[in-house]
C-alpha cells in the first residue's frame, strides 16, 4: 500500500516539529516542500498510483482496472499504458472534484454509455494513444462543463455526426494523428464556443461545404497533413475570428479568389508543401492583419505584381522551394514592416533594381540556391536593418561597387558556393570583407577564377592581384582599387620621359604571370606554371629560362626567369 499526503487536515494529526528554513538558496524549493509535506496528514493511494497532493498518476502496467479507492479530494488523475481496456458506465462518479482526466497510450479499446458521468466539473479530457472500436454521442453525455477534448493518435475512422451534441462549452477539440478521410457536414455545429481545432495528420481529402459554418468563435483551424486537393468556395466563410490556418502538406494545387474573403482577423496563414502554381491576384487581399504567410514548397513560377498590396502589416513571408525565376518590381512595394523574406531554393536569374527598394524593416533576407549572375549596386540600398543576407549558391561571379555601402548591420554574409571571378571587378568585396572582417560572419569564400588564385580565401587577397583585362581585342590588364571609379594610375617601364604615377599591374594574355609595379619598383610578381600543352606558362625544367612579354595599359615590359639547380654544399 503506497501512501501520500491529503489536502485536508484531521483533527488529532499534528505534524512533527521542524526547523524552518530562513535562507534562500539553490534548491530552497525543496525545504519548502519538505515543510507542506509534513504538515499534511496522510491519507491511502490506490495500488499502482502515486499521489501528489490533489494528483494520481497511474502508470503500472499490471493495473486492470480503474482503481476504486481515488481518493475524493483528487482533481486530476493521469493513466499511463495501463493494461484495462474498458471505461464503464460512470467509472468515476464517485470523484466528483476531477477536473482533468487523461488516458495515455493505455489498452482503452471500449467506451461505455455515459462513462464519465458523474463529473459535473470535468473540464479537460485526453484519450490519446488508444484504439477506439466506435465512438457514439452517449458516451460523453452530460458533459457540458468540459472545456478541452483531445482524442490525438486514437485510429479513429469515422466520427457520428452527433458526437459533441452534449459538449456546449467546449472551447479546445484535439482529432490529430487519426484515420478519418472524411466528415459528417453538422458534425461541429453544437461547437459554438470552440476556439482551437485540429485536424492534422489525418487522411482528410474532401470537406463539406458548411463544415465549419457554426464555428464562429474559432480562433486556430489545424488541416495540416492531409489530402486535400481544394478548398470549397465558402468553406471558411464564417470564420470571422480566425487568427490561425494551418493547410500546409496537403495537395492543394489552386486557391480561388475568394477563399480567404471572410478571415478578416487572420494572422498566420500556412500554405507550405502543397501544389499551388498560381496565385489570384486578390488572394490575399482582405487579410489586412495578416503578419505570417509561408508559401514554401509549392510550384509557384511567378507572383503577380500586386499580389501583397493589402497586407501592409506583414512580418514574415516565406517563398522558398518554388520555381520562381524573377520577381516583379513592385510585388513587395507595400511591405514596409517585412523583416523576415526568403526567396532561396528557386530558380531566380535577375532581380530588378528596385526588388527590396520598400522593405526598410528587413532584418533576414535569403537569397540562395537560385540562379542570380549579377546584382545591381542599388538593389540592397534601402535596407539599413538587415543583418543577415545569404547568397550562397547562386551564379556570381563578381559583386558591383557601394552593393553593401548602406548595410550598416549587416554581420552576417553568406558567399560560399558561387563561382568568384577573384579580378579587379571582386576589389570592393575583398576591401568590404577586410574592413569589417572582425564583425562578419561567413567570410569564408574562395575564388574560382583565375587560375593563379583558384582556391584562395577572398578577402585575404591584396589588391594588386586583383587584376583584368582592360577590353576585348587588346591585350593589357589593369588593377582596380575599393575607392577607383576609373582605372589606377600607371607607369610606363619603356617610355622615358612620361610621368610616373602611382601603380601598374602587367600580365601576360592567359593571367598566369602578374608584375605589379608602384612608384618606380615593381614588388610583387605571381608565376603560375601549367603542365597543360600549349599554354603560354608550361611547366620549367632545372637549368632553363622562360620568357614573357607582360603588357598593361601602361606600356609592356618583358620579364626572364631562370631556375638553375646549385650543387649541394657539403
């Protein structure tokens, strides 16, 4: 027989003398606790239970029945993969103070008529984990006092369409995880007061029309994980409460103009992993107060222009994993409080100038995993807030100069993944990732190109070998500096007389041999051999010279290495 303590106290039981505890410390609590419990008389707990206070949790896996001696006093009073497989006729009647009666992942197979009757002040019953034969409106008569019904994982199948008839106060209802495809059309119609609904992980594929036409009270609708292909014109029309819509991982292809009409107080609105391709233009379009839209995983291919023009208070959008290829200047026009936009996994190849040009909230913005070649200087311009800006695995090859000049918390960039062309038209980046490098995070990025400084950090490149051919059908490279808006200064090595200016960077056609020149010394010289035949820099043997002919648009100047191998000292 296990014991416990009681919340009343007998006449004639005093508790043992005890030093109080004056002094706060870690684990205080449990002086406390220590305290109550010793004051308080002790009273029996059913066999396979323990008792706290007004609480019973039985979880012995011997229990065959609901035990008879719960003590009257108790309000709560959990189950736990028990092995009894029925609940009878007023199985707790003589519990009137229960409050909240859960059966987890118990054997329950069978509920009778009126099983918990008896419980006038019942306010929360969970059935999950169970395997249900049937469920019929007797078996939760005279409940009306209950405020919160789970009946999650239960492998239910069909639902009587009078089974919440007796529920009237009902304000929570729980149908996760079961096997129901369908449902009676007045199933919820006694549901008045109801504010949350789920319906998740169900086989769900078609819903009547006037489903929830009584639920007006409704503030949180669950139909994720389902099969639904389309939302009936009207369905959600009068849910005029609603703050939450969850209809993600379904198989929604289409949404009609009007579906959203009525959700006015909507908030939240999950459209993720379903099949939508196209948007009407007024989808959204009542949802004033909507701050939370996910659109991710569909088959979207463009957005209509003014597809965001009445969401003003939008905070999060969500765009990923579409087949987007370009977005419409203006879509994002109106959504001055976005602070949250992702556009990555699409197949983006441009971006207008003005994309981003409204958004002067946003903070994250994702850009990878698209197909982005270049991006205009101004195209980031406005965003002074952002902090994180991902472009990782896209197609650049070079970023334009001032693109992060207003960026004032930007912290952390994501570069990796693109094809760097590491050239003069790469100096504002180097320059950028070097000045703030002790603030940045994910300066990790190499260059692709060329083939001298394939596989070099970036921003640890000094900006003489920054280098690039000055025009097609010329031969001449020339260095560009952070702040240069034209080509630097030069100094011609053949031309006496001209005035010496302040650098010149020669190279030969292929990049592979770079003289950099400042003033009247030349101080840094980069060879890059190839074994490959027929390139202007094949591999040198010992005890041979190779000669270059290295021009710039300063002049050319004509550079003679020789490798001799030396006789070992002894």
């Amino acid at each position: 027989m296990k014991y416990s303590s009681a919340s009343e106290k007998k006449p004639g039981l005093l508790a043992p003398a005890v030093q109080p505890c004056t002094k706060m410390f870690p684990g205080a609590w449990l002086c406390w606790a220590s305290l109550l419990l010793l004051a308080r008389p002790i009273q029996p707990c059913p066999m396979g239970c323990d008792c706290f206070d007004r609480k019973v949790f039985c979880s012995d896996q011997q229990l065959a029945t609901i035990p008879l001696d719960i003590p009257s006093h108790v309000t709560d009073i959990v189950f736990v993969e028990t092995a009894f497989t029925t609940v009878g006729t007023r199985a707790f009647s003589s519990n009137s103070n229960l409050t909240k009666v859960v059966f987890l992942n118990t054997l329950v197979r069978h509920l009778e008529p009126d099983a918990f009757g008896g419980l006038p002040r019942l306010e929360d019953l969970d059935l999950t984990g169970s395997s249900f034969f049937n469920l019929s409106a007797d078996i939760f008569s005279n409940l009306s006092s209950l405020g919160k019904l789970t009946l999650d994982f239960d492998r239910l199948m069909a639902l009587p369409e009078d089974l919440f008839r007796h529920m009237d106060n009902l304000e929570s209802l729980q149908l996760q995880g079961n096997q129901l495809q369908t449902l009676p059309g007045r199933l919820f119609q006694p549901l008045r007061y109801l504010r949350t609904l789920n319906l998740e992980q169900n086989l769900l594929n078609k819903l009547p029309k006037g489903l929830f036409q009584s639920l007006t009270s409704l503030q949180i609708l669950r139909l994720s994980n389902n099969m639904l292909t389309s939302l009936p014109e009207g369905l959600l029309a009068n849910l005029g409460s609603l703050q939450e819509l969850f209809l993600d991982s379904n198989a929604i292809e289409e949404l009609s103009p009007q579906v959203f009409s009525q959700l006015l107080s909507l908030e939240k609105l999950w459209l993720q992993r379903n099949s939508i391709s196209h948007l009407p233009n007024s989808v959204f379009s009542s949802l004033c107060n909507l701050t939370f839209l996910n659109l991710q995983d569909n088959v979207l291919r463009t957005l209509p222009a003014d597809l965001f023009t009445h969401n003003l208070g939008l905070f999060h959008l969500s765009l990923s994993y579409n087949q987007l290829e370009t977005i419409t200047e203006g879509t994002f026009a109106n959504l001055s409080q976005l602070v949250f936009l992702t556009l990555s996994h699409n197949a983006i190849t441009h971006l207008p100038m003005n994309a981003f040009r409204d958004l002067k909230q946003l903070v994250k913005l994702f850009l990878n995993s698209n197909n982005l070649t270049a991006l205009h200087s101004a195209l980031f311009q406005n965003l002074s807030r952002l902090e994180l800006l991902n472009l990782s695995k896209n197609q650049l090859t070079m970023l334009p100069e001032g693109i992060f000049d207003t960026n004032y918390n930007l912290f952390n960039l994501v570069l990796s993944g693109n094809p760097w062309q590491c050239d003069c038209h790469l100096a504002y980046l180097t320059s950028w990732l070097r000045l703030y490098n002790d603030r940045i995070l994910n300066t990790h990025t190499y260059c692709a190109g060329p083939a001298y400084l394939e596989g070099q950090l970036v921003f640890i490149l000094k900006q003489e070998q920054l280098v690039c051919p000055i025009s097609p059908g010329h031969l001449g490279f020339l260095a560009l500096g952070m702040d240069d808006r034209e080509p630097v200064g030069s100094w011609d090595l053949s031309v006496e007389g001209r005035a010496i200016r302040s650098q010149c960077t020669y190279s030969n056609r292929e990049g592979t041999v770079v003289l950099a020149c400042k003033e009247a010394q030349c101080h840094w010289l980069s060879i890059w051999l190839s074994s490959r035949q027929g390139s202007d820099s094949p591999a040198m043997a010992y005890n041979s010279s190779q000669e270059w002919e290295l021009r710039s648009s300063c002049g050319s100047v004509r550079v003679i290495v020789s490798i001799e191998a030396l006789a070992a000292k002894p």
